[in-house]
C-alpha cells in the first residue's frame, strides 16, 4: 500500500497557512528546543567578556542577530504550521544539532575557527531554507508566501559560501549581507499579502516564546552578577551590597519590560508582527551586553582601555538602548482604551530616564561602584514609581466617572 506523506496522521504534514490558528499553549517540545540557545548565549556573551574589543563586539552583534534569527525562524514554524506528528519532532531535533554544532565550533583554534563556524552555518542556512521550502511542497498555496524565503534564503547561503574565495575585509561584508538578506522576506511577503496581511496578527502563543527567549538573556545577566562577583579576589560586606544592587536592578529592569510589552497583544497586520520582532534584536542585544558588563564592572569598574570603552560605559550606553527598545515596542502594542494615556506617560517618563543615564555615562561621574548602582538604580525605581503612580491616578479617575454616572 502506498503512504501519502503529504496526509498520513503519523508523519504529520506541515499544518496550512489556511487553518485557524487556535490558542494554544507552548509545548515541552518548544521549551526543550530553547535549552540549546541559552547555551548558545551564554558562549557568545562569554567570549565577549573575556575578549572585549571593538572587533569582538562585532562578533557579538553578528552571531546574536544571527542566532536570534535561526530561533525565531523555527519558532514561526512550528507555530504555524507545527503538528503533533513525527516530522515536527524531527525537525525540532536537526535545528538543535545544528545550533549545539555551533556553540561547538565557537571554540575552534584561531586559525579554523572561520572554517569551522562558516560550515555549521552553512549548514543551518541550508535547513531553514528547506523549512520554508517544504510548506509549498505539502501546500501548495502557501508557495507564493513561502518563495521570498526560499529565494533570499539560497541567496544568503551562496553569499556564505563565497567567504571560502575571499579576503578581507570582503568576507565580513559577505556575512552581514547574507544577514540583512535573511531578515527581508517577511517584509516582502507582508507585500504580497496585501490586504490580507492586515488580518493577521503575532499569535498568544508566539508572543509567549518571545517572553520566554528573553528570559534566557536575562538569565545571562543574573550569570553575569555572579561571575562578576565570585571573580573578586576578596568578597566583603561592601561586594555582598553591590552584588545586592546590581539583582535589584535586573529585577526591575525585568519588571518593567513584562509589565510594558510582554503580557501585551500585537497589533494587527503582519507588517506589525515583523517590525516588533525586528525590535527584540536591538532590545535583547542590549540585555546581553548589560550582562556582559556585569561580569566585568565589579573588579575593572575603574578600568578605561585607551582603545576601547570602559565596561561601565558599555553598561550605560546598554541601558539606554534597552529602554528604548521597550518604548519603541510600545508603539506595536494594543492597549485597553483607559491605559493608552498611562502608555503615553510611560514613554516620556522612560524617555526622561533614558536621557539621565545617558548624562550619567557621558559624564563619567567619579564616584565609586556602590554610589554608581545606586544612580542607576534610583532612575528606575523612579520609572516605576511614576508608572505605579500614574496608573492609579488614571484609575481612581476612571471609577470616579463611573460613580458620578
């Protein structure tokens, strides 16, 4: 008897593009699939506090924007056409071979650490096309969507495979040209859908796995505290308040994103979708460096490379652009109609912040580590201070209407 693998419940065909997208909750099977990007994270962020430079900062940007990508590429898949079959699971396990190759290979001797690391990500650019590639072969009104993929995708994989003939710096170039070409086709879908883009949304679920991946970074920074601190040669009562302020601070740093964007629903459109994905890039970039810079500013908070900024000011200058990650995501963001004069405020008030901190980085204050957390600090409690108050003054004045009705 012949199976028809585009059908049989067993394999489990990739789900239709056309099919109803109901809520559902992340599988196990999505939160093993993350296991592998926190390690994955965790290699980069350490190679780059061990290795500070401008050159291994650009690493840092390239390899985060390109693992953020790998995950969110296969996150998007499962999420919209992921079954309960076989043939998910399978491609689940390949992508988290692909990714533990990586971290592998990120550890290669200098001198093949490029051919090293530029095959694994052959093969991983080679994969996800044919993720994308094999929607249209099981449904095939899906292939006018899924052909920008497929056609960047290749191009992105033959721009990879030309470093093997070039020098520098034309090989950096190839690299983050295939980068830019692989974060495109959603904007060109989002065009070919036209009208019927404007029905689609980021989905619960997806908005979920978000939150979850940058909970992965933020325990990158927790990770940072405490190398940072368990590195110093003598622990005192004076490292125990700082290692004491700095979890405050990732605390509230963490309060606010989820309390602002994550329990928030997308606005609809897929243009909207992608733009507020595009946005966790800078955003979470900037997470990792804080907890980069923390591994480094408890011993060498006093330290200044003439060639380089000093980790205190990669600290500050990460912050910043945290902050305005958040604000900008805001704008993708629906909120109940009584909360969108609260969002209002809480841009400004974030704005505010962002311009102390950023007077405080340019500004090099000398004053010791314990007195610059505490700066730091007291600009975000401050944040949320003014949202809590805010929010309840919007409130009272709600259920103040209500009364006199």
């Amino acid at each position: 008897m012949k199976i028809n693998v585009r059908s049989n419940t067993w394999w489990g065909p990739p789900k239709k593009f056309s099919a109803e997208n109901e809520e559902r909750k992340v599988s196990w099977l999505e939160l093993f699939y993350d296991l592998v990007y926190v390690l994955a994270i965790a290699k980069i962020t350490h190679h780059l506090a061990e290795h500070l430079s401008l050159s291994s900062l650009s690493q840092f940007f390239f390899f985060f924007t390109l693992i953020f990508w790998g995950w969110l590429n296969g996150s998007l898949y499962h999420d919209l056409h992921g079954s309960s079959g076989l043939r998910t699971r399978l491609m689940t396990l390949w992508q988290m071979l692909i990714v533990a190759a990586l971290v592998i290979t990120l550890d290669s001797p200098e001198e093949q650490l490029v051919f090293n690391v530029t095959i694994v990500l052959l093969v991983m650019q080679l994969y996800i096309t044919y993720l994308w590639w094999s929607v249209g072969f099981y449904d095939r009104s899906h292939r006018r969507l899924n052909r920008p993929y497929t056609i960047l995708f290749l191009a992105s994989f033959g721009l990879m495979f030309s470093t093997f003939y070039l020098e520098q710096p034309y090989i950096q170039i190839a690299f983050y040209s295939a980068l830019l070409l692989n974060y495109l086709p959603p904007f060109i879908t989002h065009f070919l859908l036209r009208r019927d883009s404007m029905a689609l949304r980021l989905s619960a679920s997806m908005s979920e796995r978000l939150g979850l991946f940058t909970i992965i970074v933020f325990g990158e920074v927790i990770a940072g505290i405490i190398n940072g601190v368990g590195a110093l040669p003598d622990l005192n009562i004076q490292s125990w308040v700082n290692f004491t302020l700095a979890v405050i601070i990732v605390f509230a740093l963490w309060w606010l994103f989820f309390t602002l964007v994550s329990d928030r629903t997308c606005k609809p459109g897929f243009l909207n979708s992608s733009l507020l994905e595009m946005l966790y890039i800078p955003t979470l970039i900037a997470l990792g460096l804080i907890g980069m810079s923390f591994s480094g500013i408890f011993e060498n908070y006093d330290h200044h490379d003439a060639h380089f900024i000093s980790q205190k000011e990669i600290f500050g200058y990460a912050l910043c652009l945290f902050l305005l990650g958040i604000n900008f995501m805001m704008y993708f963001l629906e909120y109940p109609p009584q909360y969108v004069r609260l969002r209002n405020r809480a841009q400004l008030i974030i704005y505010a912040a962002i311009g102390l901190i950023l007077i405080v980085t340019l500004l090099d204050l000398n004053v010791s580590l314990f007195y610059y957390l505490l700066i730091i600090l007291s600009f975000i409690l401050g944040i949320i201070a003014l949202l809590n108050y805010n929010w309840y003054a919007i409130f009272s004045e709600g259920q103040q209407k209500q009364a006199d009705v």
